[in-house]
C-alpha cells in the first residue's frame, strides 16, 4: 500500500489529455496536476498506490508513447516535494544556495526527490516547465557540503535520462539574492 507520485509530459495537449483520461481509466490513481505548460506541451501528475500508478503510467506509455516527452515513477516520495511544486516552502535561513536546470519538467522532479534524499537540505522551489520553454529547476538550501552532495546526486539522476542542463552552488548568497527568492 505504498504512497507513489508519477507524471507524464507530452509534446501536445491533446495527446496530454487523451492520455490522463486514459491513466484514470486503466488504475485507482488520483490526478495531483494536469495542465499545459511552455510551450504547448502537457503534464500529468498523479498519485496513488505503486502499483496503480505505474500501471497508469504505463498505460500512458503504450497509448500515447509517440507524443511523450518522458515520465517517471517515484515509491514513496520526498515530503519536501508538493511544497516546493506550489511555491509553499517556509523557509528562513540560506546557509548555502543550490540550483539545477534541465530540459523537461519530469526529471526535474525525480532529481528533487534524490537531492532530498541524499541529504538534510530543504527543497525552496521546483519551477516546472512554467515560463521556462519547457525547461525546470530546482532551488534548494542547507549547509554547503549537503548542497554541494544533494547538487551532485540530482545532476546524476537527471543526467541518466540526458536532460540535465546546468547547475550551480553559492556558498552563503548575498542578502538580495536571499530576499529575491524567499
């Protein structure tokens, strides 16, 4: 009965929505998200039991695999995640700054899951694909050498799929970098 996450992202809408309804249809999953984002492309974002959701993902695969940009499956996710997707992470203090890039929306959110797993850091934001033509990233704080670890497992998880782009590490940010993006 374990609590999992999965998104797929497609190149068109329609094929984006035909492939959610196809999702809901095939397993018990509830959709968390569904929408388009840059530039013209769609995500779904559901949740549920692991086995429904990677038997709704798959579906998603097999049905609409020529419009898919990519998906993923993620067992028991970083509670740090939702927040971070909506913008609702509190947090006060940024000892040192991380932030990654990449290409799609979907690797974004499984390199977040690994930078928090890896170590005691607080995901600040995940920045899915909006405004960004279809690239993400990721903003996450903590002390240098956990930034520094959580930067490095993420770019690996994105890099397994080719869509990592560029990341960075600031050690004890300025003031007006920390009250830009608090």
């Amino acid at each position: 009965m374990s609590k999992a996450i999965g998104m797929a992202e497609y190149k068109t809408v329609s094929a984006g929505i035909t492939a959610a309804d196809a999702m809901v249809k095939a397993a018990d999953v509830t959709i968390i998200e569904a929408q388009t984002v840059c530039p013209g492309k769609y995500i779904v974002l559901i949740s549920g039991r692991l086995s429904a959701v990677n038997a709704a993902i798959e579906t998603a695969k097999v049905q609409h695999g020529e419009q898919l940009i990519g998906s993923f499956v993620l067992g028991n996710p970083h509670a740090s995640i939702f927040p971070a997707i909506y913008g609702a992470t509190a947090v006060e203090n940024i000892m040192a700054l991380g932030i990654m890039e990449t290409y799609d929306a979907a690797s974004i959110i499984v390199a977040a899951d690994a930078a928090a797993k890896t170590a005691i850091v607080d995901l600040i934001e995940l920045r899915v694909a909006r405004g960004m033509c279809g690239k993400s990233y990721l903003m996450l704080t903590g002390e240098v050498a956990a930034v520094e670890a959580a930067i490095e497992k993420a770019k690996s998880a994105a890099a397994e799929e080719g869509m990592y782009l560029d990341s960075s590490v600031i050690a004890h940010p300025d003031a007006q970098i920390r009250n830009a993006i608090l």
